[in-house]
C-alpha cells in the first residue's frame, strides 16, 4: 500500500480542483494521484465543510475510541460476571466448607 500523502498536500490539491481551472482527470495526472483519489478526496472535503451529509474525521476518531472502550468494558464485565459466579458456587453448602 502507498503512503499516505501529508493532509496539507491533500488539501492543496482539492483547492485547485475547486477552482475549475481543468479537469479533474488532468489536475490528478498533474499532481500524480489517479482520478479516483482525487474525487476521493474531494468527496471528503466536502463532508468536513458541511457541504455533504457524513461522518466528519474528527467524529470517527471519536466513533473509533468509543467503540474501543465499550469493547473493554464489556470485556471488564465479563470478567467479572465470571468471578462473580466463581465465587458464589465457592460458597454453597456442601461444596468443602464445613458448617456445624
């Protein structure tokens, strides 16, 4: 897989794009992207300005962390729900403790 090109440069690219000083097939030849990257990019772009309806970069990273931690909580609760039950059969009558 390529490197990622720097956001800056992404950013550039579609500025000139939005011009329309050409077409896009020639800016992408241009600046060594394929067509499909730079409309790529362009649909992105217009999803963080508010142009077109989408999940913004910044609110999937949040979505990503969030979904990260609920995964590790429910982890943290299954451990638990598993000790829980652990114990409580530790602690009936006739499984090795000694009443009087």
């Amino acid at each position: 897989m390529p490197r990622p090109h720097p956001k800056e440069f992404r950013d550039d690219v579609v500025a000139v794009a939005r011009r329309g000083e050409a077409p896009l097939s020639q800016i992408a030849k241009d600046f060594g992207i394929s067509d499909s990257c730079l409309r790529n990019w362009m649909r992105a772009a217009d999803v963080e300005d508010g142009n077109r309806p989408g999940v913004t970069r910044s609110e999937s990273v949040e979505l990503r962390e969030a979904n990260r931690r609920i995964r590790l909580l429910e982890q943290e609760n299954e451990v638990l729900r598993r000790a829980a039950a652990y114990l409580s059969q530790a602690h009936l009558p006739g499984k090795g403790s000694t009443r009087s």
